[in-house]
C-alpha cells in the first residue's frame, strides 16, 4: 500500500485546542508566572554581577543557573501566550525543531550546572582552607562553557535525525514540540532516533547522577568528622541541591506519563508543571542566600 508523505510545513498543536475555552485564563496563568520569573531571575543576576561582594563561585552558579531558567522559560512561555491570544495552534516545522533542541538543551544543562553545583559544595565544605584556590569564578565559567559545548554536541544530532524523517501526519497532541511527538508522526521506523535519544540522555543523566552521588557522599563523611553547626549547613544546603534536583527531574517523568495516556490532549497541560521548578529554585535559594537579600 502506498505511504502518502505530509508536505506540510507546519504542524497544529493539538494541546492548545483543548485551552481555546478557558484561554484567557490560561494565557493570564503564564503571563504571571513567566513575568515573575524574568523579574525575580534578572534581579538577582543583576545584583550578583554588580555587588562585588557576591563575586563568589556559589553565587555565579545560582545566577547561571537562573539565566538558563530565563532561556528554557523564553523556550516556552512566548510562543504560548501568543499563540492563546491569537487563537494560533500552528507552528512551522523548523520552528518546531528549534523549540525542541532548546527545550532538551535547557534540560541537559539544567543537569550541568547542579553537577557543578554539588562539586563546589564538597569542595567549599571539604577544603575550607584552599577553597579560594580550587574553585575560582573563572574555572566556574570555563565549567559552564564545557558543559554547554558537550550538551550541544550531545543534543544536536537527534534534533538533525529528526529533521530528516517524512512525516504522515501534522498534529501533534502537546502544547510545545517535543522530540517524541515528532517521532510518533514519522512514516518511517524511527528505531535509530529513539535509540540514539534514550542512550544519550541516559548515559549523560547517569553520568551526572554519579558526579552528583560522590560529591554528596564525600559530604556526608566529612560531616561526620566536623563541627555540628558546620555539618547542619552542609547538610541544609545538600538538601535544597537535592530537592530542588528532584523537582526539576519531574518534567521527563511527568511526559513520559502522558506518552503512556495514548497521546490524549486533556492530560498535556501537565507538560507545562516543570517549569514551576524554576520558580521554586528562586524560592529556595533566596531563602538559603540571606547574604543577597541587603542588595536587593
């Protein structure tokens, strides 16, 4: 039987549709939620640039870690809250491959940076003394760089296989592009692409899952040689890391859910639940860096 290859250049997203009743509330929703995190991100990166006296690896990395909050939520939150507005549910197909090489690019060093996060942690509880010396702001920002040179590399590619696949259909059932959803729409055995993408990611998140165990580890042992007071911050601070890790890890795991539920369009408003993470990252490192709170 022949295979009748869709030429458009556009894709409908499905998950939109199921908004259009309640629209301008859903629209009000992200409105809110995507102004506060540019206002509470941008002023907390402009006061640890600006204050000299936060010009410290820990505080580096919480304002990279916020500004890779801005783009993933630039991703997404745009697009959306026009595409409501307008009662638009069509995206091109270069446009869809771009969101999802961003999406999954903010994920991958979303992941970095709390790696290198755990890292100066241990280092700053388990070498007090030559902390300065070991974990500079320059070697944080050649760290980031790497990292985002390698996540590049690493995401890259199933973005450029994906863009290579004849497609039989337009719909995708979400409210953004994903990677999967794309694949579902392919007239072709996309065993490569799903192969290449789960050993990817899984051989990167374990990577940086065992980077992440051995710094908290050696945290935890050295806080059974420490003070109580210094062993109570060190393990305050492993906690947030965790939590806040843990929080961020719900947005793979609550897709993967609605890609068990046949694709039904009621359920895809929970692909937007993550990117709360960002806000609640905010949250807790404003609560656990007092020292930012007089420069505000």
């Amino acid at each position: 039987m022949e295979i009748m290859f869709n030429t458009s250049k556009n894709f409908v997203l499905l998950g939109i549709e199921e908004m259009e009743r309640f629209k301008y509330l859903y629209c009000s929703l992200f409105f809110i939620i995507y102004f506060f995190i540019l206002l509470f991100s941008c002023t907390i990166i402009f006061v640890v640039v600006f204050d000299e006296s936060l010009h410290e690896p820990m505080y580096t990395l919480i304002a990279i870690l916020l500004l890779n909050g801005i783009y993933g939520s630039s991703c997404f939150y745009p697009k959306l809250i026009i595409d409501l507005l307008l009662s638009s549910k069509e995206i091109s197909r270069i446009g869809c491959l771009a969101q999802t090489f961003s999406v999954v690019l903010f994920a991958y060093c979303e992941i970095s940076t709390f790696t290198i996060m755990a890292h100066d942690t241990y280092l700053a509880v388990g070498h007090p003394l030559r902390y300065p010396t070991l974990m500079t702001n320059s070697l944080v920002l050649k760290l980031i760089m790497g990292s985002l040179i390698f996540n590049t590399i690493l995401v890259l590619p199933n973005s450029l296989l994906s863009s290579r696949l004849p497609l039989c259909g337009s719909h995708i059932n979400n409210i953004i592009c994903d990677n999967m959803s794309i694949l579902v729409l392919s007239c072709v055995d996309t065993s490569v692409n799903k192969l290449f993408g789960a050993v990817s990611f899984v051989v990167d998140l374990i990577f940086m899952a065992l980077l992440i165990a051995h710094s908290y580890l050696r945290i935890f042992l050295i806080c059974l040689k420490i003070s109580k007071d210094a062993c109570k911050k060190a393990i305050h601070t492993l906690v947030t890391h965790l939590l806040n890790f843990s929080i961020f890890m719900r947005i793979p795991a609550i897709r993967r859910q609605q890609m068990n539920l046949q694709n039904r369009c009621e359920n895809l408003p929970a692909s937007f639940f993550g990117f709360f993470s960002v806000l609640w990252e905010m949250r807790e490192f404003f609560r656990e860096t007092p020292q930012i709170r007089p420069s505000l």
